[in-house]
C-alpha cells in the first residue's frame, strides 16, 4: 500500500466519523425490482462509436445504458438518477471519437443536459427550458483556424444541439463549452403553430432540415433553417392523394443518405425518394387498426395529456435497404419491399410502440415499448430477444405487502408479483393468469390491499367496478377461483380509488390514499372500503364481516362482454355504512387505540367517524374539518400508533396534525417541506414518514420538521409507502420498489 494511499484512507474514515458518527452509517435504500420487465421505455439509441452500447430513455425512471445487445451478458447501469426529474424526452450521443463519452439529455422540466463521462455526473447544457421536449439531435466537431481570416491557435470544439418541441424547433450553440447563442428556427411567422411534432437533419447534406408541425405539415429547409416550404399540407391531407384521416402526431425518418424520406401521419405512411422534395410524396400504409383514442402521456410534476396520437408514433429505415421499413402505434408493423407491403401487428414484446432503430448492420429491430426494450430479427420478425433483464423502470402505483410475498399495481403491466421480496435478488411475474375475465393490463392503475391473516390473500380495488379477492402464488393447479369478484355481480360495489376533479392539475397520478380498512380484532372480518356508489358522483363507504368468505363456484367474468355468465357463491356479503354524498371518501381506517372505533376523510378535509360501523344502527358523525383550497385535495388520514389523539391527514401540497382527536387542525412541516406533490403518510412508533413526488422524508417531531432519509434511492416519484417485517417499502411510479432497514 502506497503512502498516499493509506493517507487517503484515514482521511475518508476521518470524515466518516464526523459525519455519521461510529455507530452506523447512512442507511442505504435497496432495490427490490422487478428486475426482469420493465416500465414504458420512450426512446432508444444505439451509440454509432461503440458497437453494442445502447442508451434508452424511460417515461419515468431516466437514463440507462446497456453496454452489449445480448440477453445473456448485457448489463443496464442507470446514469441519470442525479437529475431533478427522470421523466425522460429524449437522448442523444456525440458522433465524434475524442472525447467519445459525450451524450445530451432532456427531461419534463424541458431542460437539456450534458455529460462528459458517460452519464455519471451532468450540467444544464443551457439555461433555456423549451417546457416540452419531443426530439432532440446533436452535432459535435472539432473546427480548425481559418488561415483566411488570420485566426490562429488550438482547434475549436462545437457542439450543436437541435430542440423540437411545443415552443417550436430551437438550435442551442456552443463553442469549447461556452454557450454563444439559442436561435428559434422555426416558427418564423407568428401566425404558423409553434408544435413541433418531429424534427430531423439531412445526414450529409447539414442546411437540409425538416420538421412535422401539428395542424400545419411537414417542412423543408435547404438553407439551414432560414426559410421552410411546405412539402405536406395538413388540410391538404385528407383528399386521397396522401390519405383519409390524419392525427396530432407526425414522426419521421430519413435514410443514410438522404434519399429516402418517410413520414408516419396518423393512419398514413408517406414516402418521397426524391430527398423530401414538394410533390415526391406517395402513401403508402394506411391501418384503420389504429386509433387516436385511448392512451395519454402522464407526466409528473405536470400533466401532459393527450390521445393515443401524441403517446405512441414511431418510425425507422434500415440502414443499407431503404425497402425495408417499420412503423409502429399501438401494433408494430414491417414492410420489406418499400411499403408495396407489410405484415401487420408483428409481436413485439408489448403494445404501444415508442421508438424503433435498426442495428448498424440492420440484422436487428430494437424495439421500444411500454414494456420495456426488446429485439427481433430483420430477416423473419421473429427470434424476439427480451433486453429487460435489470432494467429497474417499473411505473407502481401501490404495492401490498403480505409476509414476503409482494404484489403491486404496475402502470400498463397489470398485477405483479414476487414470491419472496427478501431475496438478493427478488424474481417477479405476472400476478393474475390471463384467462381471469378482467384483463392484464386492465388492473393496472388501481389499488391493491393484502388481507391480513391469511398467507397470499390480497384484494384489487377494480376503479369503480369491483373489488376482487387474488390468490398469490396462484393454486395448484390453478383455477378460476384465484381472482374472482367479492361482491354479488349483479351488484357491484364499485371501489372508489382516483381523485374526481375536473382541474387539470390533477390526473391519475393524484389517487386517494387508504381506500380500504380490515378490522383489527383477531380473527375479525370486518372490512370498510370507500364506494363510488352510482356515476352521478355519489360516494359513500360500505362494510363486510364476511371478507374471509371463499368464494365456492361458478365461471369467472366474461372476458369479451364483461357480464358475469353465474353468480359467484359465497361472496362478502356488504352492505352501506356511509352514503349519500357528493364528495368522495379518500381514506378509512379503524383505530389502533379504541376498538372498532373508525373514521374516514373526504376530499374536501372534513374527518368522520363510527363508533362501531359493525353495528348497522350505528352512524358516522363529523369529528372536525380543515380548509382545502381550490387547487388542493385531501389525500389520507393515519393515526399516530403512540398517542390516541394526534391524527395526520395529508393533501398533495400539506401534511396537517391534529391533537384533539381531528376535531381542529394545523398544517405542519412549513419550509422543511419540499416543493413537490406529497403522495403518502406512513407511522412507526412515533416516527413519520413521507413520500413525496422527489424523495422519502422522515420527521421525529410530529411533523413539525421533515429531513430525507436514506440515500441511493433514485430520484423517481414515490407513490406510497408502507412498514413491514422492519423494512420501510417505497413504491416508485418509474423505478420499481425499494427497501430502507428501519
């Protein structure tokens, strides 16, 4: 050991002890997976320096890159978890060779970054935010002195990043790191539409640009941005020279030359070999399969809503046969002789397709999805390859915990599940068989609860239809009891889970918190959980004393129709508690302290409570209430398990305590509070917890003070929290779940 290396050593044991003491270090968070399925994957690039490295951009879990294409030995290493939001738009890598680990990144906040090593540490690239990213594409070069100008010195390093977005097609310059100016390329009018759909340069030909703008068309510029002509009227589009019905989105692609240019305009694939050039334009495709409904883009910290149109669009040319082409929506579609024709719907791993490339020797199709990455071979479609394996982007939205067994709602990947969560390495599934009557995907966004007691008993809170019983680990063999309805068909009980409000802050990441309570006696089978009892927006609570119930025959729900062919014996009998009003309850509990005690929070801040909601004659009477603002919702209401009196209740913006039982109110925490939407409440003895739309908070004061606890946890929105087995668990909406030891 070198003597500089043993200084080193004591002087980082020395600052360890100052800073954390000799009796621990700072807890570090643990990754829990799942580790083998991903979350929606936005945008995948293949680095054009470095054989097999590819980078891809998740919806809500940053940056990754993968450094071989081969499922077996390809590693994913996350390389953007220091950035304020890793809701990615898009990415882009340095063509140069020195320096070669060069790459820019834009995120939700419309910032673009840059690193210079490979994404371990980054920097705005500039100060301008473009508030909604869609493409962005880079040149990076070395320019030498002009003689003729009588310049003379070191060589100078450019770096061009090109910007299309909802503001409108922006070229950000700098030379040897020094930003010289932001030019707006397009619109140049302000009577044209400043959304850019899609933007691209002409491989060899630099001046040559074109851009897709809603409501408008497509552009060219031959002259680097200085003037566009219009090559495809979007008024125009509709007369059957390009195609019948076209969509907000327009995506586009150009060969290696620049010869061949393509462009996906809703239903319609159109393609000019003559360099883009006004009246080169032919359609070809045309899928009345796909469909601008259904579909949005969620974002965090923001809601980016739109129809499928604006969600799924991608497009890609093989690299050295312009014949060969894919376009993908919601389906994935190949042709392979210039679009004369395709072979429609290919399986690719997932639905709604995000982006596609072809591998530099076009053998490949790398395909981006809301599943994740996966690969197909060029020649026969088929060979899927899944490049998921480490990819930790799953988008929960509430996980229930029941001994080691985990089960959570994972955005468009339905119910998963993993059978021991204390393994190094936990392994995931998909929770619910197919041939369950509700679908996959179609559980997705909604509450899952387990059913203390019993071992892999848990219960789906179905938005607003249902509340169904799920057996996991599945029974052997498996039947069609495992996920079966708790109420009678005929009358649902229509589970209340998602904020109702018509403000456009809120969206369905701003869900209730705790719809559902379970009695606390041994053996008791007391169940609340709060109703949308009929969709002209009456709300109440129902009750249960029979949620052990097991359900003792007939067919599952029609998986086509939705109707239940037989009633399902043996089915929790509930009945109303709480009903009539016109505002939702958000969250329910039974006390820790006073048995069979419960109470309950609406929307609107006002706490109500049941002596016995067991006794039918019994009522919910109204313990107190605290303001909510106009752009505020109440979210949650816990107990404090020390102290019968303190209450916590939660809105998205304030923690509020009461002392007296809920009947007055203060909000808590003030400037120690981050500036972000706070999602859940936990209790351990007398310690909070808080999970916020950045990171999870800890307070030992009651609330009064909030300081983030833990490290290595990614900087991903934290949807809920909850305490078991001595783990604190937090569900990320983009990196799966983590553990903290408490």
């Amino acid at each position: 050991m070198t003597p500089r290396f043993s200084i080193w050593i004591c002087v980082s044991l020395f600052a360890l002890l100052i800073t954390h003491g000799t009796h621990g270090q700072v807890p570090q968070w643990q990754a829990c997976g799942p580790f083998e399925t991903s979350g929606c994957i936005r945008h995948l690039l293949l680095d054009p320096r470095t054989e097999g490295r590819l980078f891809v951009a998740a919806e809500n879990g940053g940056v990754w890159m993968r450094d071989s294409l081969d499922p077996a030995t390809g590693r994913w290493t996350p390389i953007s978890d220091s950035l304020e939001n890793l809701q990615m738009r898009g990415i882009a890598v340095s063509g140069a060779t020195d320096p070669s680990n060069y790459l820019v990144a834009a995120n939700a906040l419309g910032l673009v970054y840059e690193s210079n090593d490979l994404g371990q540490s980054w920097t705005r690239f500039s100060n301008d935010s473009f508030v909604y990213i869609r493409r962005l594409f880079m040149e990076d070069r070395m320019v030498a002195p002009r003689p003729a100008k009588g310049q003379v010195g070191a060589a100078s390093r450019v770096i061009v990043v090109h910007v299309a977005g909802r503001t409108g097609y922006h070229r950000i310059r700098k030379v040897n790191g020094a930003v010289i100016g932001t030019d707006r390329l397009y619109p140049l009018l302000p009577t044209h539409a400043p959304d850019v759909l899609d933007a691209l340069r002409h491989p060899t030909q630099p001046g040559v640009h074109f851009i897709g703008v809603r409501g408008q068309g497509i552009y060219r510029s031959t002259d680097d941005g200085r003037t566009w002509t219009l090559v495809i009227d979007w008024a125009a589009a509709g007369n059957g020279t390009v195609g019948a019905r076209t969509s907000p989105m327009i995506r586009l692609a150009i060969s290696p030359d620049g010869q061949r240019v393509v462009a996906k305009m809703g239903l319609r694939v159109i393609i000019s070999d003559r360099g883009g050039e006004a009246g080169s334009w032919t359609a070809t495709l045309n899928d009345p399969a796909w469909t601008e409904d259904g579909g949005s883009d969620i974002g965090y910290r923001g809601n980016y809503s739109g129809l499928r149109g604006e969600w799924t669009n991608a497009i890609a040319i093989h690299p050295t046969d312009w014949r060969i082409m894919a376009v993908g929506q919601a389906t994935l579609h190949v042709t392979k002789d210039g679009g004369a024709t395709w072979t429609n719907d290919v399986p690719c791993g997932h639905e709604d397709v995000q982006s596609l490339a072809f591998t530099a020797t076009g053998d490949r199709l790398l395909v981006a999805n809301d599943g994740g990455v996966f690969s197909l071979s060029t020649a026969s479609l088929g060979d899927r390859k899944d490049l998921n394996n480490g990819l930790v982007t799953m988008q929960f939205y509430r996980n229930a915990i029941n001994g080691n067994v985990v089960i959570g709602a994972a955005d468009h990947q339905g119910i998963r599940g993993t059978l021991d969560v204390n393994a190094n390495h936990p392994t995931w599934s998909r929770a619910t068989r197919g041939d369950s009557g509700y679908g996959n995907d179609a559980l997705e966004n909604d509450f899952v609860f387990a059913n203390p007691g019993i071992a892999g008993r848990f219960f789906i809170a179905f938005q607003t239809r249902d509340l169904l019983r799920l057996r996991f680990p599945f029974s052997s063999p498996p039947n069609t009891e495992d996920l079966l309805a708790m109420s009678d068909p005929s009358r649902p009980l229509r589970p209340f889970t998602m904020i109702t409000n018509n403000n456009p802050v809120f969206n369905q990441l701003n869900y209730a918190v705790g719809t559902v309570a379970f009695g606390r006696r041994a053996g008791s089978g007391t169940m609340l959980c709060a109703v949308h009892e009929r969709q002209d927006s009456q709300f109440g609570i129902a009750i249960t004393e029979s949620r052990n119930a097991e359900p003792t025959g007939g067919p599952p729900r029609n998986a086509s129709t939705g109707d239940y062919p037989a009633p399902v014996a043996g089915f929790a009998n509930w009945r109303p508690s709480f009903t009539g009003s016109n505002v939702p309850v958000v969250s329910v509990l039974f006390s820790e302290h006073t048995a069979d005690r419960a109470l309950a929070l609406q929307q609107h801040g006002r706490v109500i409570a049941n002596a016995n909601p067991s006794v039918a004659a019994n009522t919910w009477n109204l313990v107190g209430n605290f303001a909510v603002g106009a752009n505020e919702v109440a979210r949650q209401l816990i107990e404090d398990p020390t102290n019968a009196t303190r209450l916590y209740a939660l809105t998205h913006q304030r923690v509020m305590r009461s002392t007296d039982g809920g009947t007055t109110w203060t909000a808590v925490g003030g400037g120690s509070l981050p500036n972000a939407q706070l999602n859940c409440l936990a209790a351990h003895g007398a310690t909070l917890y808080l999970a916020t739309a950045t990171d999870v908070m800890r307070s030992t004061d009651q609330g009064a003070t909030w300081t983030t606890i833990g490290q290595t946890l990614p900087n991903a929105p934290v949807m809920q929290l909850q305490i078991s087995n001595g783990f604190l668990y937090a569900s990320t909406f983009g990196r799966g779940l983590w553990r903290l030891s408490l």
